[in-house]
C-alpha cells in the first residue's frame, strides 16, 4: 500500500499541474519505500534529491503558469514554495548528519505540506484559470480565442 494516495479531489484541473502532483506523490512514496526497506543512507538521499529537484522544477513550472495569467496571489505561493524548499534542505542537511528525528519527522512533514497545499492553494489556481478563461470566452463569444495558456481539464 503506497504511504501516500492520489485522490480525485486533489486535482486541480490544469492537466500539467495535475500531472505534476501526481509525480511528487510518485516520489515521496519512492522516498518511504527506499526508507522502509532499510535502504543505505545514500539512496534515501539520493531518492530524496530527485524528490527536491522535482519540487522546485514544479514549483518553476507552476508560478510561470500564474505568472503569465496574472494569479493575483503570486508572490504568497512563491513564498510558501520558498519555504518548503528551504524546510525540506534543512532536514536533509540533518539527515546528512544522521539525525534519527529528521529521518522520521520528513515523510509526515512532506506528505501534509504537499496535501494541504494542494488542497488549500493549488485549487485556488485552476479555480482562477477557469473563471479567466470562462470571461476571456464570454468577452470574446469565442470559447477557443478565451483560454488561457495551458490546457484545463473540466470538472
């Protein structure tokens, strides 16, 4: 059983976030997998780097999309992105020094910061690109000149 589960109503409907999400749920429990079997500490950083360049390649992706769309809420997400980033490198650096309380308190950690995120601040956005995109279509009377740039999934 994965440690942590995709459910539908994480999803934001904007198919490349979506996508995305779907990936750090891949690698967190990738991550979990590679600690319960007792893996060296060596492939626990390694899946835990991999983990953490995803992060940040999404998070890049993520705040181009609310960048070039004007998401009013921009800079708080790229704050909260910032923290994360910066919480999850300061337990690995604890891991690094073979700390047992980071090794236990950073799956929890990741797993409700990604939950609650999406849940939380990710709808925010498909919400925002839906509204856009349902005005840009009804300014327009044209559906196809009115979306935004990227592909939205209908709830």
């Amino acid at each position: 059983m994965a440690f942590l589960s995709w459910r539908k109503d994480y999803e934001v409907g904007v198919a490349q976030i979506d996508a995305e999400h779907h990936g750090l749920f891949d690698l967190i429990n990738a991550f979990h997998d590679t600690r319960a079997r007792g893996d060296s500490r060596r492939e626990v950083a390694l899946v835990l780097n991999r983990l953490v360049a995803y992060a940040e390649e999404h998070f890049q992706h993520e705040e181009k999309l609310m960048s070039e769309n004007g998401y009013p809420n921009l800079e708080m997400h790229r704050e909260q992105h910032g923290e994360l980033v910066a919480s999850i490198f300061a337990i690995n650096e604890r891991l690094a020094a073979d700390t047992v309380k980071a090794s236990t308190e950073i799956l929890p950690f990741i797993k409700n910061w990604l939950v609650e995120h999406i849940v939380k601040n990710d709808m925010d956005i498909g919400d925002f690109l839906r509204l856009k995109s349902r005005q840009a279509a009804a300014q327009s009377g044209d559906q196809a000149q009115g979306e935004p740039k990227l592909e939205l999934e209908r709830p």
